[in-house]
C-alpha cells in the first residue's frame, strides 16, 4: 500500500507493470495460484467460471511482466502449468498522482479488486465457520475499532502491524503443529468521516 516500505520480498509496480497486473481476471488468476500452487489454465479457468482461452491468454499477460512462471517440474506434452513468483507486490505513492490518467485508472481497478478479494475471503469463511472445529472458531477475528490519530501516527501504526505478521512469517514455516492451516491476515487502515460530526468533547479529548 502506498507509503509502507515493504517488509517480506515485494516488488514496487511501476507504470507499465502496474497496467499488466490491474486486470480483475489477472489478480484472481494469481491469487489462486498463490493459495492453491501451481495450476494449468483449464484448471484455472474450472475455479473461476472462465473459458480456457480467456484464462491463458491472461497468464501469458502476467508472465510477460513478471508474475507467474512456467513451473516447469509438472506436465506432460503441450500441458502448460504456471506458478506465481515468489514476491509481494507494492503500489507506491507517486503511482496515485501519476500525471497518466490510464495510470491512475489502473491504481484505481487495482485497489478495488483487492477490496473485493477481501470482502469474497471474510464471505468464505462465513459461509463454512459452521464446518470449522471449535479451536478455529475460536481463533478466527472479525474486528473493526475508531481511532483519532493524525496521519504520521497512523503510518506508524500501520508498520508496527506489518512488523508483528512479518515476525509470524519466519515462525510459519517451522510450525509442524498438524493443526497448523494457512491463514489470511487483512489490515486496513482507512480515514473515517462520520455521518454526523464529532463531539465537541470528543475533538478536545484528542489534541
């Protein structure tokens, strides 16, 4: 997200990677090759109600700016299967205000497709919490809280949260509890305005 140094092993987009990747179609492809490993494009295209051709035709998009591979350990004959490089991605700032408004376009499809990958994870795991044991019901968190904070304490709070899933990250791969599952860790930070306007009181309690 913009202004967060990245942490684990990301790539800042620039312009031109940017447009490759701001496709909704193309962020669902690798983020299902991210959750579930390698694929070919007909089992891609199975997940995601797509056609076989539509969904090729993007991998080879993605490839050609970097985000997937070839996985060339599986398949046999003409069978291509892709797996997703092994980084992050960051936007930047200067992407926000870049003078292009293609590019800001992009930013834009970009940023709503991964609030809507969001929004169809927390859907997910409501629609199968009843299927869940008790252990992960019980630590599965769905919080929201109000802060008044001003922007440079909210940029602070917002490295000291990627630090803490950063040192759960090293951890992760050593865990052989049999229990262990993958989980998914979302963090918004987002400016609030309310409906109707703050206290009074509340405005002086916070200077």
């Amino acid at each position: 997200m913009p202004g967060q140094p990245p942490q684990r092993e990301s790539r800042s987009l620039d312009a031109r990677s940017l447009r490759g990747l701001a496709h909704p179609l193309r962020m669902r492809l690798l983020d299902e090759l991210r959750r579930s490993g390698s694929a070919t494009a007909s089992q891609l295209g199975a997940r995601l109600g797509e056609s076989s051709g539509s969904t090729s035709y993007h991998l080879r998009q993605l490839a050609a700016h970097g985000f997937v591979e070839d996985d060339t350990g599986r398949g046999k004959g003409r069978e291509r299967w892709w797996r997703p490089t092994p980084q992050g991605v960051t936007v930047e700032e200067d992407l926000l205000n870049d003078p292009d408004p293609a590019v800001r376009g992009a930013v834009e499809v970009f940023l709503r497709e991964l609030a809507s990958a969001h929004h169809r994870e927390v859907s997910a795991y409501l629609d199968s919490r009843d299927r869940e044991g008790p252990a992960w019901r019980h630590a599965s968190d769905l919080s929201d809280f109000t802060l008044r904070l001003a922007p440079r304490t909210a940029q602070e709070l917002i490295e000291k949260m990627h630090e803490l899933v950063d040192g759960y990250t090293a951890s992760a791969a050593r865990d052989d509890d049999p229990s262990a599952r993958r989980v998914r860790v979302h963090t918004h930070v987002l400016p609030f305005t309310p409906d109707r306007p703050e206290p009074e009181t509340a405005r002086e309690a916070s200077t």
